[in-house]
C-alpha cells in the first residue's frame, strides 16, 4: 500500500461514462467484472483507512481534559492528501482496466 501516493496520480478523480461491452469484454459477464472491482474497492478502502489511521496515530495524544485539542499542521496536511485520493471504486476499476489485477473465478460443482 506504500505505493499508493504514486499509483493514483495519473488517475482522473472525477466519474466517466464508459462502454459496458469494453468492460465486460474480457470475463463475457458485466456482473462478474462488477464483482471484481468491488472486491478490490473494498480491500483498498480498508488498506488505505489503516495507512491513514497508522499515520495519524503518529499525532494522537491522550488527555483527560476535552478543552486540550491541538492542531497539527502534518496531521492537517495528511488528511487532506486522503481526501483528495481518487474513490477506491475509481482506482479498482482503474487497475481493472489497465489488467493489473488478477482474478480466479471458482469452480462450479
């Protein structure tokens, strides 16, 4: 996951249309390919939320008193970076169509 600062870079944040028969030309079913790239989404969601939780306990202190909270800058500047990271779907769907991802489909018996 130290990689994803690089990986998503050239990646457009924003929601294209794109041609269904493009996408599901590789496995025949759409539903298939859909079921790909949410699998891959949520196992980056939950990579990306321990880094950014693995980061930001770097700052957290322990204080009986509600009133102490402290701005970071770091932490400020770290939570942005998250933010603005394209939607796990997107950089799934990405990985997907560049075929950097790699599936089995199980065996029916």
């Amino acid at each position: 996951m130290s990689d994803i600062k690089s990986k998503v870079q050239s990646i457009d944040p924003n929601v294209e249309a794109r041609d269904v028969r493009t996408i599901a030309a590789t496995t025949g079913n759409i539903y298939e390919v859909l079921n790909i790239i949410g699998k891959r989404a949520t196992s980056l969601s939950q990579d990306i939320k321990v880094e950014l939780h693995g980061k930001l306990e770097e700052f957290a202190t322990t204080s009986d008193a509600i009133e102490e909270i402290h701005e970071n800058k770091e932490q400020i500047e770290i939570s942005k970076f998250y933010e603005r990271l394209p939607n796990p779907a997107i950089i799934a769907f990405t990985e997907y169509m560049n075929g950097e991802l790699e599936y089995r489909l199980r065996d029916e018996e």
